[in-house]
C-alpha cells in the first residue's frame, strides 16, 4: 500500500507507531468512516488515530466548530476509539501522546497493581509537579487531591473541585498517571 503523509508530522508518527507496534496500521483510510479520513487505523486494536495540523484543523481554515467531534462520535459508533493528537500538542509534549498512544495499544513500560498501591492526600505542590510532567492539560487548582503511591512514588493522581455546571456537586477536573506506567 502506497502511503501519502499530509505532513511530515505525520511521517514522523508513522515511523514511531511502526517501532512500538508490529501488527496492521492502515494510513488515510476512508473505509472506517466513510466519507471522511483517519490517518491511522488500526484495526485489531479497533483504534484510529487523527493528526490535525493547527491551520488545517482549525476554524480560521474554514473548518466546522464540530468537526473533531463529528468523527469521534462516528467512530464511536464502529466501535472504534479515536484519539486525536495536535500539531501544538505533538510539539509541545510528544512524550504525553506517546504514552496516550501506547496505552491505547497496550503497551507499556511499567505495570504496576492497583492493589501495591497505597492512596494518599497530594499536595498541590507535589500535584503541579505531577500533572505539568504528565497530563496533556497540565496542572489545574483543585480543592481535593488523591494520588496512589508505589513504593512511595507518586504514580497516579486524580484532582476535584466544585462543579462547574451543577451546583452543590463535586467535579473530577485530571486524572492520569505517570507517563509509560
């Protein structure tokens, strides 16, 4: 199969993608969700994966407000997981969208039990160093901070705050876990 990149980005996700993973990656297939692209299919993990330049993906180019969400719902519905992955995202953390990715797959450097973990309080200042290395969105004020601890490593933190949209209840505002694990 011939392959034609829309950029080199998306040469440069492609290379990356065939080193973690030895199995089918379809490029800018229309079959899945047709009429519309994805830049990367791959079927035996039913996940796609979208690379959207900052010109070309946004709506300075014309593009509709609902694009992204269009195909992720329509993806969705083929019972296949989208993810979308940025030009400033890619640029600004690939390590973040690689370990998004790898998940994703399957793939992991570090596996570590739930049940080796202890829970415990985070402070925020140990929360902003956490989530500013590790979460796409970075670090948000929160009023509750709860983290699993392996071997007194920080390995996953979730954050709550009041709800933004309906009064009296409690939002989860990040969730993640340390990069690779």
């Amino acid at each position: 199969e011939q392959k034609v990149y829309n950029s080199r980005y998306e040469v440069e996700l492609h290379d990356w993608l065939k080193s973690i993973y030895s199995d089918t990656i379809f490029v800018n297939r229309r079959n899945c969700i047709y009429p519309f692209e994805l830049d990367f299919y791959i079927p035996e993990k039913s996940l796609a994966i979208e690379f959207n330049g900052n010109w070309w993906h946004s709506i300075n180019s014309g593009i509709d407000k609902n694009y992204h969400l269009n195909k992720t719902l329509l993806c969705q519905e083929k019972g296949v997981h989208l993810i979308h992955i940025f030009e400033y995202e890619w640029n600004l953390k690939k390590d973040i969208c690689k370990s998004i990715i790898s998940s994703a797959l399957g793939i992991y450097e570090n596996k570590i039990y739930a049940r080796e973990c202890k829970v415990r309080e985070v402070s925020s200042k140990e929360a902003r160093v956490f989530l500013e290395e590790n979460h796409m969105q970075g670090y948000v004020g929160s009023s509750d901070i709860v983290g699993l601890y392996y071997k007194d490593e920080l390995v996953q933190v979730l954050t709550f705050g009041k709800n933004r949209f309906k009064k009296g209840e409690v939002e989860l505002l990040r969730m993640c876990t340390k990069k690779n694990t």
